[in-house]
C-alpha cells in the first residue's frame, strides 16, 4: 500500500450523477409543492427567490467565517425561508421532505462508476482507510450515500453545507485532518476536479490522483495531480495507487 489514507471526492469521482436544478419543469413542479402547504407561488417566483436566497445564505456564511476562501450554506435553510416569506411555518420534517423531492426531480440519473466497489474493497482488503471529502449537501448526500451502499466503506465523512466551507480551501482539507487524526505524508486525495480536488490537495501538501470523467471541469492551466488517469478507467486507481 503506497498510503494509509484515501480521500475521495464523491460526484465525479465514484458516483456518475447528471442534475438540473434551473428547468422550467423541476420549477413548476416545485411550486405545485409549495402551494400544497398554503405557500404560493408561480414557478417563475420561485426559481428567483430560490436564487436570491442561496446568494443570501452565502453572504451570512462569508460574514460567519471570514477565513474561508471558500464557502458553502446548508440548503435547507433556503427551502424554509421561501415557506416563511409565504407566512407558513414549516415543521423540520417538512423542509427535509421538500429537500428530498426537489433532488428527485432534479436528477436525470444517478449510479456508480463501474470499478467503484471493487477499488473500496481492494483499499479495505489491503488495511487502508476511506474518507470523503466532499462538496455537498448533507441532506442529499447521505440519503445517495445510502442508496449506493457507500456508507459503510467511509472511516471518516466530511461533507462541505455542515462546515460551510468547501474545496479547494485549506480550512476544508485540514478539519478532515484534525477530526480524523491523519498525517499528510500518508495520504492521497482521489477526486475529478482540477481545480477543488487536485488543486487543493496541492495547496494543502498532499499527493493525489485525478481522474478525468464526462462531468468533469475542463482542465485550463497546470493539473498538478501525483497521478493522472485521463479516460475515467477506476480500475486503473487500484492499480496507481495500490
């Protein structure tokens, strides 16, 4: 084993997922939704409220934690307000339900890369550990987590709304570090983009590998990886890598 610890970036990485949250559709659908518990509105309203609240979310994220260069807000937050700004108090079970729906509409497909199971097992097999470290939200993350059989393979999961800090910040990479105890000569980062993945890795001193997929950011400058794998082929990371 070249490592002890494998830190892994999630879509684009291990899960193949293709989303659209601006259709007119998903909106419309969205709004039907909202109108079911007494908050109205036409789906044009709503797409913009959706828009100027996350913007809203992220300023009082900038303002909470100034040291990030990177930030990220809980969503949830957003799909509750645009119930308030209607006068209707919604129940948390509530929020996380219309959380839940508005992933399902706006996910085309979502499955593993072909080699995913059989990497993790490989690492696993060999004594090493598994971390994510990811730019997403928890509250559709662990329900696809969960739905992929993902889950039991992490020893450790960072995922950026609960910190409210994202790649490539070293803030982010480096609370993954302190809550998980690991030392930076013995870990690899594995992840789909140049930029967050590979380049904050870079920044943050540790060695990693990119692999490069359809969904995958197109590489405009230096791609400063350990490791390369340019036709998305994961067998090819357990052979890089271990």
């Amino acid at each position: 084993m070249k490592y002890q610890n494998y830190i892994f970036d999630l879509y684009g990485t291990l899960i193949d997922i293709n989303t659209n949250e601006w259709s007119a559709q998903l909106w419309k659908k969205m709004a039907i939704l909202y109108g079911y518990y007494g908050a109205h509105y036409t789906y044009k309203e709503l797409g913009q409220a959706y828009g100027r609240l996350v913007e809203r979310e992220k300023k009082a994220a900038h303002r909470r934690h100034p040291e990030y260069s990177v930030i990220d807000i809980k969503i949830e937050k957003v799909f509750r307000r645009l119930f308030t700004e209607k006068g209707v108090k919604p129940k948390k079970a509530l929020v996380q339900e219309v959380c839940e729906v508005f992933r399902c509409f706006s996910t085309k497909y979502i499955k593993l890369y072909d080699g995913v199971t059989e990497l993790l097992d490989t690492i696993k097999a060999n004594g090493g550990k598994i971390y994510l470290l990811s730019n997403a939200q928890r509250t559709f993350t662990e329900n696809e987590l969960n739905m992929l059989g993902l889950t039991p393979y992490f020893d450790g999961i960072c995922i950026s709304s609960d910190e409210e800090c994202s790649k490539p910040d070293a803030h982010y990479f480096q609370i993954l570090f302190d809550r998980y105890g690991l030392k930076k000569e013995e870990s690899v980062m594995v992840g789909n983009d140049y930029l967050s993945d590979i380049g904050g890795a870079a920044d943050f001193g540790i060695d990693s590998l990119y692999i490069h997929q359809s969904i995958s950011p197109k590489i405009e400058g230096e791609l400063r990886s350990t490791y390369s794998v340019m036709d998305g082929n994961v067998y090819k990371i357990i052979d890089y890598l271990i």
